[in-house]
C-alpha cells in the first residue's frame, strides 16, 4: 500500500516561519549595548559602591550574552587576565578606568610561563562614556587609578563566560596563575 501523499493534497496557505536560531552578537553589537546601558543614568545610581572593594549586578545583554554593571574603588584592578573565546565589550559609565593590554595573539593552551615581545604592550584610558570592544583571547588589565573617585563600567560578553584564565606578570614575563569558572563569580 502506498503512503505517498496525493498530488491534489492541499498546500496551507501559510506555512509556520521556522524559528531563526537566535543571532550571535557582535563585538560591535556588545560596544553598543555596553554605550547604551551606561547612558541610562537611573541604572548606574542603582549600584551599591563599596570603598571596600567592587560591586557588581548582572544585566541581562543581548541574543544572550553576559553583561554585568560593575563598581571599582579607587585604586582597585583586575590583575591581567582573558575571557578565553568570548569576545566582548566594556564602558566608563562614571569616573575613569585604565585598560593595559597586550596585542598579541598568545596560545590559549599548554604554556605555563610565556616571554613577551617588546612593543606589545598598550594603554588607554577610558573615560567617562569611552569604551573599547575585543575579539577572542583578549589580554588585559583594568584599574580604577583614581585615588579619589569611584568608576563604574559596563561589560557584555559573548559567549557568556566559560572561564577566564588569570596571569600574573613580572616585566616581559607573563605566567598563568589559574582559571576560574563560572561558579567563582555568579
Ligand atoms: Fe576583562
């Protein structure tokens, strides 16, 4: 017996729109979530600060990426670390925050202690409403240099963060301490 459809079989007139898989976010995507997110001045008052150390508020960012609004005392920094695959955005939404950074592609994996070149090193400042967006294996530090003022910054990641690898560095040396997971922030 025969399961072919009948070439008379009715056709509906308008067939469901597949679903679209949600789209990845860009960089550029995130640096415009992060610049719009900071300008919404009634959020930013809404963070807690603390001279004691940094605060921070997960955000909900676009095509589900991770975001967090985060507070930094004078004088307090990341340390130099990455956010391995994801790439991402940040902002200064109040005060100003320095950004060293390394242009470098380093290996992600099976080094434990690395040389760097000369002239990889970078620096910028980002004040108030400046912010900077990076591609994957992003190497950087940010600090609050201020000895006086609260920053507060706007960060987005896409994918949401499936570790970040922490490094500390003596001159052009830098050496992997150890990587955190999810579960060490949220
Ligand atoms: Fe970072």
């Amino acid at each position: 017996m025969s399961a072919s459809v009948p070439a008379s079989a009715p056709v509906p007139a308008a067939l469901p729109t597949p679903a679209r898989p949600t789209a990845k976010p860009t960089s550029a995507e995130l640096l415009d979530f992060v610049r719009r997110t900071a300008a919404d001045t009634d959020l930013i008052a809404s963070l807690p600060l603390d001279a004691e150390g940094r605060t921070w508020v997960r955000l909900e960012g676009p095509h589900g990426s991770e975001a967090w609004l985060i507070s930094w005392p004078p004088g307090t920094g990341t340390g130099w670390h990455d956010h391995a695959e994801s790439v991402g955005a940040f902002t200064t939404a109040a005060g100003t925050l320095k950004e060293n950074s390394l242009a470098a592609r380093l290996p992600t994996d099976g080094w434990k202690t690395l040389e760097l070149t000369e002239g990889v090193d970078r620096e910028r400042q980002l004040v108030t409403g400046q912010g900077r967006a990076f591609g994957r294996n992003h190497v950087h530090e940010v600090l609050n240099e201020s000895t006086v003022q609260h920053a507060i910054s706007v960060h987005a990641y896409y994918p949401p963060l499936p570790q970040i690898r922490r490094y500390s560095r003596t001159g052009a040396v830098l050496r992997l301490e150890h990587v955190e997971r999810p579960e060490d922030w949220q």
